[in-house]
C-alpha cells in the first residue's frame, strides 16, 4: 500500500509542475556506448512487459545502462529491469534512468555479481500509455572490461563532478567501516560493526569535500557508497580499500575489482602481484603507517615488502590513529622516515594523512576523529577521477587540525620556468630559485623549510596576518636531484601542517 501511495504522490506531483510540451532534459552521458537499443512503446504495451534482448560479449567486467524515453509529457511511463541469461538482476521500476553492476557491487535495486556472456534482457514495463501515444525509448549500454575503470578515468556514463570547480578541496583517505573492523556503540551501549552511512554522515558534519572509506582487503562497502551517493552530494564518497598482508599495509584508490592480497613472502617478486595490478587499472597505491612496529599490537603493520620505487606513489606520512596514542604528529611511529628515504634516492613520492578512523562516533575535536588529520588536494574538480588526478599531481599539504580556513601553497621560480607542489623544475648550477610560500588562517605560526629532508632554521619566518606570502632564494648548488618542501609549525612548536615537495633536476645546457 505504501508504495502505491507514493507512486500516486509523484504522479499528483508530475501533474502540478509539468507544463503541456516541456520534454525532460537527458543527461548526457560522456563516453560513446558499445550498444544502443532502441524502439517503441504504443498502446499495445499499456501494462504489458516487454523483454529487449541483447548479447554480452565475454569479459565484460562492468555493465552500465542508461536509459531515456519520450512521451512524459503524455505521461507515459516506462519502468525498468534487467534479467541476464541465469537469473534476475534488478529492477528500478520508474526510479532511476541509469544503472550499473558489475562482480562487486551495483547500483541499489539490482545485484552485483558475475557478468557472464551470452542473451541478456532489458524488461521494459508499461505503468500507462495512453490511445494515439508512441513512446519512443532508448537504453545506452557501456561495457568495462579489466583495465582502467571509467569512473578512475573520468569517463564513467554514471558519475559526474560534485562541483566541477579547480580548487582546494578537503578530505579524509583512510577510514573503517562494520565491513571490516570498524565499530561504534549500538543502542543498547555495546560495541557493534559500524554501518558505512555513519562514517558518511561524520564526514558530512566535519564539512570535508571527499571522504575514503578502506576497509580492508574487501570491496563490499563499495555498494553503500554508491547508494548513499546521491544523499550526499557535496562529498564525494570514494571507494578504496586496505590492501592488509602480514609484511605492509597500503591503500589503494581506483579500481573496484578484487586485488589479491594473499603475500606469503615479501620479496620483490611477491609484490608485483596486487601492486601491478593497482597501477595497471589506473589506481594510486599509498603505503600506511610504515612506522609502525609489525607484532601482536599490530600484525603486519610495518612497511618490510620489497617494492621497486614505482610500486607506490603515496605515503601515509601522519596517521590519526598513532596521532591519537602518541599525541605527535612526528617521531619514528608515523611516516616521514620512508617519506624522506624515498625522496632522497629520487623517488617521486607524495605525502598524504588518514585519520585511520575505526570508531566514526570519536568525538570530532580529538586526534583520530574522522578528518584528522585533514589531506587537502587541489583537483581539477570534485570527482573520483579529479581525486587521482590532483594526487597525483602532488599540490598536496597535511592539515592537522582539519581546520577548513588555513592553506599552504609553494611556488619555485628561476627566471621565466616555475614549478608548484609535486611538479620539478629544471635549474642550472650556479642558478638561484626563488621560493614563494602562500600561507592563508595561520597567523603567529612558523613557516619552516625542509631541503632534502632537513630543517633550514635559518629560512624559517614567523608568520604575519590571516594571508601572507613569504619568500627566499634558495642556491640549489650542483646536486643531480634535490628536493624542497614546508611544514608549519603553531607558536609552541607543534607541527600543524606538511607540505609536499617541489623537485629541482638539472637542466640540459
């Protein structure tokens, strides 16, 4: 009864708002579809099904559908499943025009799971199509098969941009939700698996742009994130996951398919398995919180896999959860030792920050909390593929606090050439660079260097007014690779902010 009532509301609603003539603007989607299937609806079909077949080709990893039809204005109304060549696979009725599924998770009302080739069947269901009325419809098919996905590749028929603005946006990389081990207090007061949607909904009130949630080694939070998606459309929900072996923890951001995790040595060889096949599907690897000690407190924990410098492209340089226990961003328990290793031997590395969050009810103003520390990114736009896209770019700083006025920008400049965050910039031997150091909300901290991995206490500045730009020449001398970064520091010392490096190289004669 109740879903009568609601299909007779909408209808009441459609009734009181459309005006005679005005046709539904489709969206469009953004890739070319592999299949387009096409006809009409007539009379004939008034509460009638109408079964559309297709063939799915083998090796196809993730179907997409989007579906349009014309005579709305004549209230037709076309609702729709889909049945593959076994079983039942879902249905939206008149509630959505698009859907996807793929082996791990799909689109709410319709089943994840194997994709198998063969005589597909949209259903096409006629609620009502009045006398004289022809309902032309069209279903947009796109296949993914192994490989980059188009939601990593900004592709996706899908998903669009939250905001499609360049600019700084703030997030967290690291939490836990009940598909894993992360918990919260039931009603009864007792400890209990934590729903993904309060993860969501703590991100929401910490006012982030984007939030990851990693569970680890599984892809089963992936489906909640795509429902509670549309509910959230100011921050973006990212799928990921912790790739956890007994030899180093990583998180990896991208692909949706299964990674293998099972790693029963740590050699190089080993390593190749999930971390090439991260890269090859267009994801970002990130290694979390290497310095921790790997034991009873914490298997597996420490970084000891033998990985060439391109199996990751990221280090958790602060973790909230050793945030928490230590009450130091710094020291040998968080991630700046293998950080500052990997930069020195020319390794293009970027720093980020996870919260590491296992309890999304930890009260906000404590380490640990959902947002601290904050990762702040400047995307191309708010999407999964700007995500990568600015990751990858490394104009990337670590907000400690989550504080959503400060910011930390570096620019490097040596005649015309410059270079910001995560970019290098060619200079000859007896160049000098000038720094330029932006810095917004931090009035009466410090801002300090850090050249190839040591403190410069004598090109520190204390910091004058809510924005300020503070510069100095940097002589890079003649070292083949350098690297040049800065952190801030409050007045009692405490480090509040970590900014990622700009690279110097030589520059050909």
């Amino acid at each position: 009864m109740r879903h009568l009532i609601a299909r007779l509301a909408a209808i009441l609603a459609a009734l009181s708002v459309a005006s005679p003539g005005a046709a539904q603007e489709p969206m469009k989607a953004p890739t070319a579809p592999d299949l387009v299937l096409s006809g009409d609806l007539t009379r004939a079909d008034h509460e009638a099904y109408r079964e559309v077949p297709f063939d799915l080709p083998g090796g196809v990893t993730r179907l997409s559908v989007v579906f349009t039809y014309s005579g709305k204005t004549e209230r037709s109304v076309i609702d729709l499943g889909l049945f593959d060549p076994q079983r039942f696979r879902g249905w939206s009725g008149g509630a959505r025009d698009r859907f996807t599924l793929s082996a791990e998770e799909a689109t709410p009302g319709y089943l994840p799971g194997p994709l198998p080739a063969g005589s597909w069947r949209l259903i096409l269901g006629a609620p009502n199509i009045r006398p004289g009325v022809v309902a032309r419809y069209e279903a947009l098919l796109f296949f993914e098969r192994d490989g980059v996905s188009a939601e990593v590749s900004g592709s996706s028929p899908l998903t669009g941009a939250l905001n499609p603005k360049a600019g700084w946006y703030r997030g967290d990389l690291h939490t836990h939700s009940g598909a894993s081990d992360g918990t919260c207090r039931s009603q009864s007061g007792g400890r209990a698996p934590c729903p993904v949607y309060r993860t969501v909904e703590a991100a929401a009130e910490r006012g982030l742009d984007f939030i990851a949630v990693t569970d680890h080694n599984t892809t089963s939070h992936f489906a909640a994130l795509r429902e509670l998606q549309p509910a959230f459309d100011q921050l973006l929900l990212v799928p990921g996951r912790e790739i956890t072996t007994f030899f180093g923890h990583a998180n990896v951001f991208g692909p949706t398919g299964f990674l293998d995790f099972r790693m029963a040595e740590a050699g190089a060889q080993a390593s190749r398995s999930w971390l090439a096949a991260a890269r090859a599907s267009g994801g970002l690897v990130s290694v979390n919180h290497p310095g921790l000690p790997s034991g009873e407190f914490c298997m597996g924990c420490g970084w000891r896999i033998e990985a060439d410098e391109e199996a990751f492209q990221m280090v958790e340089v602060v973790n909230g959860a050793t945030l928490a226990q230590t009450r130091s961003a710094e020291g040998p328990l968080q991630g700046f030792t293998l950080w500052r290793e990997r930069l020195n031997a020319g390794a293009r590395v970027i720093g980020i920050g996870g919260s590491d969050n296992h309890d999304p009810l930890r009260p906000l103003d404590q380490p640990g909390a959902i947002g601290s520390p904050t990762t702040v990114v400047h995307m191309p736009e708010l999407s999964i593929a700007g995500l990568l896209a600015g990751l990858r770019a490394g104009r990337v700083f670590i907000d400690m606090d989550g504080r959503p006025d400060r910011l930390l920008d570096l620019r490097a400049q040596t005649g015309a050439r410059q270079a910001v965050m995560g970019q290098t910039l060619a200079v000859s031997a007896d160049e000098a660079v000038q720094i330029t150091v932006s810095l917004q909300g931090l009035d009466g901290a410090r801002m300090e260097p850090v050249i190839d991995g040591a403190s410069d206490p004598g090109l520190s500045q204390i910091i004058s007014g809510d924005r300020a730009e503070l510069g100095f020449e940097w002589a890079a001398g003649a070292v083949p690779r350098r690297w040049l970064r800065v952190d801030v520091r409050d007045p009692s010392g405490r480090l509040i902010l970590v900014g990622n490096p700009i690279f110097l190289t030589p520059r050909a004669p």
